[in-house]
C-alpha cells in the first residue's frame, strides 16, 4: 500500500465518519422538534375545543319541537340556503327589543332563502307562552324550547342574545353576541347566504 | 494556563459550520442560546402570575370577556398572547421544546468528547499540559519517590495507573457526568410536562350537578357519568356537639365556620345507547368526596371544590283554605320544571297561569331575573265550584291577593336542591415528573459533591514534574495531596491561579495537547 493510497483511505472513512454523524443530528433534532410540533398542535386543538362553538366550526345537530308542541324541527334536515340561529331568554332585556324587530323583517328573509330559528333556554314553555302575548306581536318564526338546555349546552351559549349564522353546509361563519337592528340582521343575513 | 473545560476535546459547535443541520446543531450547542431559552421561561411564567389564571376566574362569564372587563387593555393582551392558559400556550411550550433540544444537543456536543477525552487519557502528558494546570510544581525526584507516593495516593483512595516513571491518579470521575444526568433529568421532566397537553395523559374539569342530576363525565370522554345523590355542608355546632364544644370561643368569634363539604356519589358506567339517543347506564360505585378526600375510580380523581351558595328549588306544595267554611283543599305540589296547569281539589280548580322561577318587579310588571328557579314565584287562579274565578300572585314572602278573596294559598312544603361544583381530574404524568425531578437531584449532587480531581506526576530531564487538576474547590485537593507530596520528598506545587488574574486574550482555542 503506498502512501497516497492510505492517506485517501483515511480521507474516505473521515468522509463517512461525518456523514454518519450529520445523519444522527439530524435525527435527534428531527425527533425532538417533531414531538414538540405535535405538543403544540395538541394545544391548539384544544383551544378550540372547549365546548364553545365558534366562526369556523360545524353546527352542532339537535331536534327540538316547537313551543305550541305541533312541529319539531332537526337542524341537519334543514334545507335552505342560510340559517340564523338565535338563543334568547324571557330574562333578557335586549332579547324582548329584537324579537318585533325580527318579525317584520321575517318574510324579507325567506324570499332570500334564509330562516331565523329563535331557541329559548332553559324555561317552561308556560313562562314563554305568556311573554309573547304580552309581547302583542304575533311571531310567524319558529319559537324552540330547549327546556333541558341541552342545545345550550351543546353550543356553549353564555351571553344572550346570540345569534348563530350558519350556511347551507352547515357551518358556523359568525358567531353574533348582543341585540340584532334591523341592519345587523340583514348583514348576518346576506352573510349565511 | 490551559482551558480543562471539557478537557480541552475538540467540541463540534466550535468547528466553522458547514451544512444547514451543523447550523442549527450549533445554534443549539450554544450555553448563550440555552441561557436566554431559561431567562424567556422564566420571564414569561412570570408574568403569567399577573392575572390569574384561566382555571381560577369565574365561569359565568367567557373568559376573553372577562379578562377585558376586569383588567382593561392589558387584561386582553395578556389572554390574547395565551398567558391565561400559560403551561399550555404554544409560545411557552415551544420554549420548553426548544430548551429540551438545546439540553440534549448541548448534552452530546460536550458529554460525548469529554467522555472520550478522559477514557483515552494518557499517563505520561507533555510538560507544556503540566505548566498548564493551575497546581503545578517542578523539582528533584527519583522514580523510587514516585512509586512511594503511588501506595500513598492508593491510601487515599485515588485510583492510579502508571506508564513507566509517569504517574495519573484519578478520583471521583464519575462527579464530572453530573451536568449531563442533570439534564437527562430534565429532559424527562419537560417531556412528562408536555405529555400533560395530551387528554389520554391529564384532564382537568370542574362539573356542577345539581342534586339527584346525573351528568356525563367530560373527562372521561363520556365513558362515565357521576349522579350527585346528596350535598353535605356541616358547620361547627358547638352547643350540640362535644367534640366542637372546646372550640366554642373561637367560633363565637368566627360567627359559623363550615366543618365539613360532601359529596354523596353515585357512579356509572355507559354500557350502550338507547334508541332515543339516552346513555345505557349500570351502576359501578357508590362514595363520597369530601374536601381533600376525593372519590377514585379508575385513573380518575373527583375532588368537591365548589358549590352553590344558594340552592335551587325543585317543586313548591300549597295548601288552598277556604275563609268561609274553615275547609282545607291540597296539598298540591307545582313541579318548577315541568308544571302542569291545573290542580283539582275537590271541586276547587286551581290554574297556574304563570311562573317565574328567580321572580322581580320590573317596570311594574312581574318578571324573572334568570331561568334558575331561585326565587319563584307563581300566578294562580282559583275556581270556586261555584264558578267564581280569583287570582293570587304568590311567592317567598310575597302574597298578592285580592282582600274579598274566598280562597287563601299558603305554601306546604318545597324541595330543594344543592350544586355541587366537583373537579374531576386525571394525571398520569406524575410518575415520569417524579423520575425525571429525581435524576435531576441525583446530577446536582454528583456534580456538587465529589468534585473529579488529578494529580500527575513524571520524571522530566534530570528532575520531576508535578500536577495537579481539579474542577471544584482547588484547596481542598491541597490540603489531600500536599503532605503525601511533602512525606516522600517530591516537589511542592502552587496554586498558579491564586496570585494571577486570568488574561484577557487568553484564547479558547487552546486547547492542551491534542
């Protein structure tokens, strides 16, 4: 073996040597970052999963009959374009502002193809049968009792009024917490659309 | 004199960076890096103890609400930069991610070549490597001198090796690998702290059940449900009670002091679903939780934590009199949930026309504050056989009644319910924290306490050579190796660090001989 010879050889195993190194670097760091990266995806996940709905979600499923008892209606098996979901309480003063409100622009919103549903939370129908009469406005739109608060608690409702637009898919696209105008109602309106 | 860091080894972060991954394989080797990763920790956690924390605020509010209202701008900033939820934002773990990188990098970088440098370290070193050390001493000396300090130094319980007229004792090797099972430990306790995250690892919930309510368990993924068969709060009774007699003037003083929070439970598992969407539920366990006794089942913990201060009413009964006759109609009970309308009493008809649960007076018109029945009140009318129609507004001590009425409605009796707020928690993450705090220990004390030191020893010329190293407290390897160096005769060797500043340029590339 001359000289040249083993001097390349040496060269050669130095090459492999650091390749071999460059290889478990890599590996560690790879590991080490990749656990992390799916920590971090954990905690995002659960940020978003802490039983709120929100913008960007899909709208939870329920069937709940109407207050007169005649008709019951499944979220999943509706049909139109848009849906403005609405939560609201006898107890609560800007509800009581914005239901006339909703009523006269009721029939503007299904020639769009849109519907409001308005769920009540947490009450006997009794108590709400005697608010809207003495609300002296007939309400042509679907008045749901959610006695058990169970679609309350499904959509992680804490502030009321709420209103809920939800396109034809099925997804949540806003989340609207406080009193509907007549111009924030047609705004959500053309949003679910 | 010469830099025995790490032995003088060849560390790779030090070599010029060639590829992306030596890049960010130095980046991470660096102590500066891993020193300012620690300082953002430390600063961040800090600063989570502003406000408080998300678990500790009130629930009736949602928490980017609350922290707006309570705290103003900076309330929102910090819930919007995640500090409300600190342990398990993404920036502070991302720093724990990066810290534990940077501990298992900077761990090889160094760990690995001084390990080597010292398996393969000669007994016969240059006279450049001894001038170098800081206890270092050169005179007359014959091998015979070397080989009797060699049994004195054995004495001492160093382990010496030999190489000709080349001495190396050696001692407490094992202290320089403290650093490294340091960070091992704390390797384990950050990977422990980021398996908390996972929901399979720990969950944490606070559950409300109100009295005989039967709640799914969210921790458990629905797999559980919890019935609250009884809430229990017992105060100190001094007068009624022997035991609670001897504390009578304190309590006095106290007014009442709670004595006991409890839980009664009832436990069940879901084993199906029925059809119209109801959980299948078998009973697996009856107990209690009481403050700092929680209920265990399975991997879980259910501690009582809260509970409603005011209780819910569940039903109300009402007697009906008749103020002519002296007749008693009822009672009749009005479920707060699910009411019926009507009530026949022998002939007398009794209609609730109106309910409310948590009643006030607004405007001047009757009205309820809430859906909790808190404070209910209830609109009747009553039929007199004859059929004759009166109405009464009636409620806690409230009775709105016309004065000419024939019939007077008094409330029989009502039943109550407590809440119960109980946390449920689960935390297998305590025995790899406990590991990983434990190593942890172990590193610092091997560290601290059996510092690794020295001593060379070899004929040089026509004279000897003396010296000595040692990581931690140089005096103290003195004071042991000194005398014996004294008794055979050999040279005395100074401290070549007490008298002289450490040079500004001394370079770090020195490295000793290689």
């Amino acid at each position: 073996m001359t000289k040249d010879q083993q001097k390349d050889d040496r060269m050669e195993q130095a090459v492999a040597k650091k390749k071999k190194r460059s290889f478990w670097r890599m590996m560690i760091m790879t590991v080490v970052l990749f656990a992390g990266a799916v920590t971090i995806m954990q905690t995002f996940d659960q940020a978003g999963n802490d039983g709120r709905i929100e913008a960007g979600d899909e709208a939870p499923n329920f069937k709940l009959v109407t207050l007169d008892g005649s008709t019951l209606y499944e979220r999943d098996n509706y049909e139109g374009k848009g849906m403005l979901l609405n939560f609201w309480g006898t107890f609560c003063e800007p509800c009581k502002k914005e239901m006339p409100v909703v009523q006269e622009n009721y029939a503007t919103l299904q020639d769009m193809g849109v519907d409001f549903w308005a769920v009540f939370v947490g009450e006997t129908p009794l108590r709400v049968d005697n608010f809207i009469n003495d609300l002296g406005v007939g309400l042509d739109y679907p008045i749901l009792m959610d006695t058990q608060s169970e679609v309350e608690g499904a959509y992680g409702i804490y502030n009321l009024p709420v209103t809920f637009v939800i396109d034809g898919e099925g997804n949540v696209i806003e989340k609207y917490e406080g009193e509907l105008t007549k111009e924030k109602l047609m705004e959500l309106a053309e949003k679910s659309l | 004199m010469l830099d025995m860091k790490y032995e003088g080894a060849d560390l790779r972060s030090k070599r010029r960076p060639k590829s992306i991954i030596d890049r960010v394989w130095n980046f991470f080797a660096s102590v500066k890096v891993g020193l300012w990763l620690i300082a953002l920790i430390i600063v961040g956690s800090a600063i989570g103890t502003i406000f408080p924390q998300e678990m500790y605020i009130p629930q009736q509010l949602p928490p980017e609400q609350y922290y707006m209202e309570e705290y103003g701008t900076p309330g929102s900033i910090y819930y919007a930069l995640g500090f409300h939820n600190l342990y398990t934002s993404w920036w502070y773990i991302g720093l724990i991610v990066m810290l534990t990188l940077s501990l298992v990098v900077v761990s090889i970088d160094r760990g690995v070549p001084l390990y080597k440098a010292l398996k393969k370290q000669p007994v016969r070193r240059t006279e450049r490597f001894m001038k170098g050390q800081r206890l270092f001493g050169q005179g007359d000396g014959t091998e015979a001198q070397i080989d009797e300090i060699s049994v004195a130094l054995k004495k001492k319980r160093y382990t010496v090796k030999r190489d000709g007229d080349a001495l190396l004792a050696e001692k407490h090797r094992f202290g320089r690998w403290g650093p490294y099972v340091n960070h091992l430990g704390l390797v384990i306790f950050f990977l422990g702290a980021m398996l908390r995250v996972f929901p399979a690892f720990h969950t944490d919930t606070l559950e409300w059940v109100r009295e005989g309510d039967t709640v799914s368990l969210e921790a458990t993924d629905g797999e559980y449900y919890l019935r609250n068969d009884q809430f229990i709060l017992e105060m100190y009774d001094p007068e009624n009670n022997e035991e609670d007699a001897k504390f009578a003037a304190a309590i006095e003083k106290a007014g009442a002091v709670p004595k006991n929070y409890e839980t009664e439970l009832t436990l069940f598992k879901k084993t199906g679903t029925n059809e119209d969407g109801s959980p299948q539920l078998e009973q697996v366990d009856v107990g209690s939780t009481k403050v700092n006794h929680p209920f265990k089942f399975d991997k879980f913990e259910v501690y009582q934590e809260q509970y409603s201060s005011r209780p819910e009413f569940l039903s109300m009964s009402f007697m009906l009199a008749d103020k002519e006759t002296g007749d008693e109609y009822g009672p009749f009970k009005v479920d707060l949930e699910n009411p019926e309308k009507s009530y026949e009493l022998d002939g007398v008809t009794v209609t609730l026309k109106d309910l409310y649960p948590d009643f006030e007076v607004k405007d001047g018109q009757p009205n309820t504050k809430s859906p909790r029945a808190l404070n209910p009140a209830f609109f009747f009318n009553v039929e007199s056989p004859e059929g004759e129609t009166e109405s009464n507004l009636i409620g806690i001590r409230l009775n709105v009644a016309d004065e000419e009425n024939r019939y007077d409605v008094q409330f029989a009796g009502t039943e109550m319910a407590s809440t119960s707020g109980l946390r449920v928690k689960s935390d297998s993450t305590y025995p790899i924290l406990i590991v990983g705090a434990t190593i942890f220990m172990i590193g610092i004390a091997m560290g601290m306490y059996w510092p690794h030191r020295r001593v060379w020893i070899r004929r040089h010329e026509e004279g000897v050579l003396v010296a000595g190293f040692t990581n931690k407290n140089p005096s103290s390897l003195r004071r042991e190796v000194s005398p014996l160096l004294e008794q055979t005769g050999l040279p005395m060797w100074e401290d070549q660090a007490r008298f002289t500043e450490k040079s500004e340029n001394e370079s770090t590339d020195e490295r000793g001989e290689s």
